[in-house]
C-alpha cells in the first residue's frame, strides 16, 4: 500500500431541502469525523471538507411550494445544516456551499477545460416541454402513471411506490408538475460525459486495483460496469443551478451530479490558497466518505470526470455505508420519519457524544440497520454509564477519598498487574488495525474493552476490602486504575470528544497524542486529579417513550394525510364503468418475477379460461400464501408485457395507510367467473 504525506478527507453534500437526520449521520458524517479526529491525534496532515448541496430541482419544486426563492430555501437549510453540525462536533475544517461564487467559477472552469478538450460528446434529443410554463422539464417535473406498478404519481425519473428507474417518456398520462398540462416533446441540445469510453480503463482501476474496498462498494461497482456504461447528461435546461459557460446554453445549467461533487474542491479552494497540494499533488491521498445511494457517483461517475480533465488525484478509498432505518422502517424526510440531528440536540442537551456512540455501535457499515429509541437508551445505561463511566467515577472518587487526590506511588507489580497493562497495548493494535480498515464499529467495542478491563481490574482487586489490611498494595491498584483512565481519554477521543474533554478536566491532563496510547505511565505519582462528577447519566423509560410517541404521532399523521391525500378521481360515465369486465377468480399457480422485488406471476382460472397475470404483490404475499386464494380480477384490460411476460388482466387490490395491498376478495366462496357489479 502506498504512503502518503496528507489524506484529504471529503463527505457527501447534504441535500439543502432540509434539515440533517440520523441516517446522514451514521451513513457519512460520524465515520467521517471519527477518522479525520484520528488521524489528527497521529499527527497526521488532514483536511476534512464539508458543504451544503444546493442545486437541482427539489429545491425549485420546494420553493414553488413555499412561494420563494430557491436561494431562500437553501440559505434556511443551509444554515441549519451548518449550525447542527457545529453543535454536533462534527470536525470540519471548511463547510461550504455549493450557491457560493467560488464553486460557481470552480464548477464553470471545470466544464469549460474539458469543454475546450473535446471531452464531451454534444446531442439533440426530445424532451418533454410545458407550453403554459414555457421552459423543458427535468425529470421531477414531470409526474404520471407508473408503466410497472400503475402507480399515478410516479415521477420521470423514478417511482418512489415500487422503486423502479424510468425515463420520464415511460410515463403513462405524463403531467407537467408546473402548470398540470399535458407536456409536448421538443427537440433541445446538451452535452454527455461519454462513460462507455471510460468503461475498459474502470475496470482495471477498480475491479483490478481497488480489491481492498468493501464488498458492498465492490460489488456495486462490479454490478454497474458489468452492465455496461453509456453517455450521461452533464447538462439540463433550468434556470437554478450554474450556467453552462458556453455559446448557446442559454437557459441550461449543469446537471447537479456533475456540479455537486466539484464542490469538493470549491470547498477547499475556499479553505486554503494552497489547494491544488491537496487535489493534485501525489502524497495526498483522497477519502470519500459517503452513503450506498452515492456509490455510483464517487466510483465511477466522479473518477472519470477526474480522469477527462487528467491533473487531478483519484480517490484512494470509498468507505460507504448502507442505509439506517428508523424504528423498523425506512427513513423518509417527506413523511417525517427521521430523527432529525438539530431537534435531538434542543432535546438532549450535553448528550451529542450519546448520539455518536449509539450510531457507531449500531452503524450500518456492511448492511442496512435499524435505530430504535430502546436500544439507544440500553447503550446509554449497559454501556455508558455502566461500564465506561462507572469505572472512571470509581477511580477518581477512591483517589479522592484515599489520597485527597493525588496519584499515589506503584509498588511491586503483581503478575496481574502487569498483564492487564500489557493488555492495554494490544488493545491499542486492534483498534488501530480496524480504524484504518474503517471498521469503526469494531474499533469502538476494542475502545469499550478497555473501559471493561479497567471495571474489571478493579472489581477483581477490591481496594475497598484490600486498604484495611494493605495500603501499599491499594496505592499500586489505584496508580493502575488512574493510568488506565488516562489511556481512555485518548483511545475514547475519536468516538466520544465532548465526553473526553470532560475527563481530562477531572483527570487535570492535557489532550495527548494518539503515540501515548499504552503508555503505562501517563499520570506521575503526586499528580492532583480533581473532583469528578458522573460522564455520563441514565436515561429513563419516560424520555424514551415521549421520543416513541412523537414517532407513533407522526405515523399518525401520516396516515391520516395519506387517507385525504387521495380525493376520489374525475368523474366517469356509467358507461365508461360499465365497459370494465371485472370477474372473481382463483389464483392457482404463482411465483415470484426474477430479479424484481414486487412482481409475481399468476395463473388465474377466470371461469372463462385460465390466464397469466403479473401482479405487484411480491411484497407483501410469497406465492405460496396465494395460491387458491378467490380474488376480483379486470379480464378486459388489454395485455401488456411487464419484464418479458405478456400480462392479461388486472388483480384488484387494496391500498392500506400503511401502503400494504391487500386483496379485494368476496367473503364467501363463489363461482369463477362471477361478475363483479
């Protein structure tokens, strides 16, 4: 592995359509400052780079809904953004934005080289444009039917209901989100970052030479290139975002993907004029600290664009994280199913460390997690206060009561002694060895070992019992005990900061370089330790519940917002009903679409034959659980093919609160083939 001389330490750019919540934080920004803080106590050159993302059009959407201007919108989560992670801790040496005017001029000059080099390739297409508002419309606004799900809010690039990828010309009954109309296609020029002529040089950089990244970075990369690359988009016709600094792209700006991670380097050009000795100079190596969502944009994406313009460093390391959930279920900021980082910092007051240490316990590094308010608090009370805290208070409270604080002299070591110092340093390796894999979990629980070594060194020597028949012996016992809670301060640093700038104060030490770590003489004898008071507190039953029902109160109203979210349809004739042959049928074979997530294949006996049918129910049925099951069925619908499968009908389900699907069957058995009226 090569050495560097600097590691420049970047995190994904939150979105700045809302505040931060507990899943950008365990995703990216804590691994991330636990790392930079690490480096930093080894002496290590550093720069963490941080900013706000601010263009793109969920911020115009946003600022349509609320009647302003997007900057208003950005300027408002900016600044919350920015404030929340101040209050946090989270170490960075620049937050920037990507509104300000140096990433404008830093993102023009970018496209324009690779402009001027010929590295894009220049297209017209159609897209979609809205008459009435009299602009094209990027992918979100644009809404209609799902072609897989029906879904009849899916947006042109995605349908948030089954998850699929679309193309906004895949929409069926295609909306203008701006004015309601029926959008018209209209030829428009932009110009494509060519990925496929990139392909064959990724995959010797990565597949070949970046072996070492984690598996689930690895094997999206893999999944990805496998699949085949083709030209994408670096421009789009909006008017928020920066300009494409070109002849006759009036009315275009940069595509955000492009835009946003060259606010990296905006960032640290607004840091230091010495800039380029960190994006270009080779003993600088690059970190990307991200979630599974970004994976394609920092391995691929971004690379290549690095590779076009040629003077610029590639990343080292990509150390994503997956996803965390909630309580059991996805994080989603427009339903407000979130922790959000700025109100659990007005509601837990001195606790930011608690936070840190529960999402760094819990972090979803190789899979997706789940955040409950339970287990925050058993972490809290199991481990914080009963293992950590308790044997820091023990120490300083018997070296206060025995020596009016003041570290007594070691006499002769026992073996025991000695081997639980020496454990000390091998502690310290292993959490060495998992920092630098960035397998902060891991190296959090050999942090914690330490903590119980101490509990237990000093349970076992019961200096309590041992000073009434050998105070020279206690003075050894405590001497250890004292030194082992100075080797915390340093080896809990990275993971808990507010919480180690608390024990130095009653430990009357200094903040130490991580090179001290198991150093068995940290604390001199006749050293004076102050009077401690507890690091950490319980958390009680009542604090949780109140947090589980602001939860319960917002699934509530959520509910109750998607029951009046869906005001009955335009008016039809009876004749349009009357046209729809909707019969009962049994299911008799079913299984599961491969490589989807909600399709199942149906055979249904009709009572007029027996046909196939693709139905959206995998989620929520394995195909087991149906088959023999009576349900109502459209017979009429023309077929269509979904994933290969010429579908002939329509299974007529349910949509829960919840948006589970439930069958719409008769309650008694009936005959096949019985109409529905």
């Amino acid at each position: 592995m090569a050495e560097f001389k600097r590691t420049l330490i970047t995190s994904a750019l939150p979105y700045a359509n809302g505040p931060v919540h507990i899943g950008h934080l365990a995703g990216v920004y804590v691994p991330a400052d636990i790392y930079a803080r690490y480096l930093r106590m080894k002496g290590e050159e550093v720069a963490f780079i941080g900013g706000s993302d601010e263009h793109g059009v969920p911020i115009t959407l946003k600022a349509k809904k609320e009647g302003v201007e997007p900057q208003d919108i950005v300027d408002k989560y900016h600044a919350i953004i920015k404030d929340s992670f101040r209050r946090f801790g989270i170490s960075f040496d620049v937050y920037s934005r990507t509104s300000s005017k140096v990433h404008h001029e830093t993102a023009s000059e970018f496209f324009k080289k690779l402009y001027d080099e010929g590295k894009f390739i220049e297209k017209t297409t159609e897209q979609y444009y809205d008459e009435e508002a009299g602009q094209f419309l990027a992918d979100r606004y644009i809404v209609g039917t799902c072609p897989k799900c029906n879904n009849e809010k899916a947006y042109g690039d995605q349908c948030e209901s089954c998850g699929s990828s679309l193309n906004a010309t895949d929409l069926i009954n295609p909306k203008s989100v701006l004015s309601g109309s029926v959008p018209v296609m209209k030829e428009t020029k932009h110009w494509y970052l060519p990925l496929d002529e990139y392909e064959p040089w990724l995959k010797e950089w990565i597949l070949e030479q970046h072996k070492e990244w984690k598996p689930n970075v690895y094997g999206q990369c893999k999944s990805w290139l496998d699949g085949g690359l083709n030209p994408r988009a670096v421009t789009r016709d909006l008017k928020w975002g920066v300009p494409v600094p070109v002849d006759g792209a009036e009315g275009k700006v940069l595509y955000v993907w492009f835009d946003a991670p060259i606010g990296y380097i905006s960032a640290t050009k607004e840091w230091t004029p010495d800039w380029e000795k960190w994006w270009k100079d080779k003993d600088t190596r690059m970190l990307h600290f991200i979630g599974k969502d970004n994976i394609v944009f920092h391995c691929i994406i971004f690379p290549s664009m690095l590779k076009a313009d040629g003077t610029y460093n590639l990343p080292e390391n990509v150390p994503a994280n997956e996803f965390l959930n909630l309580e059991g279920d996805k994080i989603s900021t427009s339903r407000n199913w979130a922790v959000w980082l700025h109100e659990y910092l007005d509601e837990f007051p001195g606790k930011e460390d608690v936070l840190k240490y529960v999402l760094t316990a819990n972090a979803p590094e190789t899979k997706d997690n789940d955040f409950t308010w339970k287990d925050f608090q058993a972490r809290n009370n199991n481990e914080l206060v009963a293992i950590l805290g308790n044997f820091v208070n023990r120490a300083l409270v018997l070296t206060q009561k025995y020596y009016n604080g003041e570290v007594p002299a070691r006499g002769l070591l026992s073996d025991f002694d000695t081997e639980t110092m020496e454990r000390i340093s091998t502690l310290k390796a292993e959490v060495e060895k998992s920092l630098d894999t960035f397998r902060f979990r891991e190296a959090l629980k050999f942090a914690m070992d330490m903590a119980r070594l101490g509990n237990k060194y000093l349970a076992d020597m019961e200096p309590w019992k041992v000073v009434k028949t050998d105070a020279e012996r206690v003075k050894t016992v405590m001497n250890i005990c004292l030194q082992i809670a100075a080797n915390l301060t340093i080896v809990f640093e990275p993971f808990l900061p507010f919480t180690m700038s608390k024990l130095r104060g009653f430990m009357n030490i200094e903040p130490l370089p991580w090179s001290e770590l198991g150093n068995p003489d940290m604390v001199s004898a006749g050293h004076c330790v102050n009077e401690p008071e507890l690091l950490f507190e319980k958390i009680e039953d009542t604090v949780v519940e109140a947090q589980m029902q602001k939860l319960m109160d917002t699934k509530k109203a959520n509910e109750i917002a998607e029951a009046t979210a869906k005001p009955a349809k335009e008016n039809c004739t009876f004749d349009d009903f009357m046209k729809m042959d909707i019969r009962v049928g049994t299911i008799l074979e079913a299984e599961k679409v491969a490589k989807t997530k909600k399709l199942m294949k149906l055979l249904v006996d009709t009572g007029i034959d027996r046909r196939t049918v693709v139905s959206g129910i995998a989620e929520y049925y394995a195909p087991e659980e149906v088959v023999g099951k009576q349900v109502s069925i459209l017979v009429n619908l023309e077929p269509r093919k979904l994933r290969g499968i010429e579908s002939q009908g329509m299974i007529l389900m349910a949509e829960d609160a919840d948006g589970s699907l439930k069958f719409v069957s008769p309650q008694e058995a009936v005959k096949n083939g019985s109409e529905v009226k």
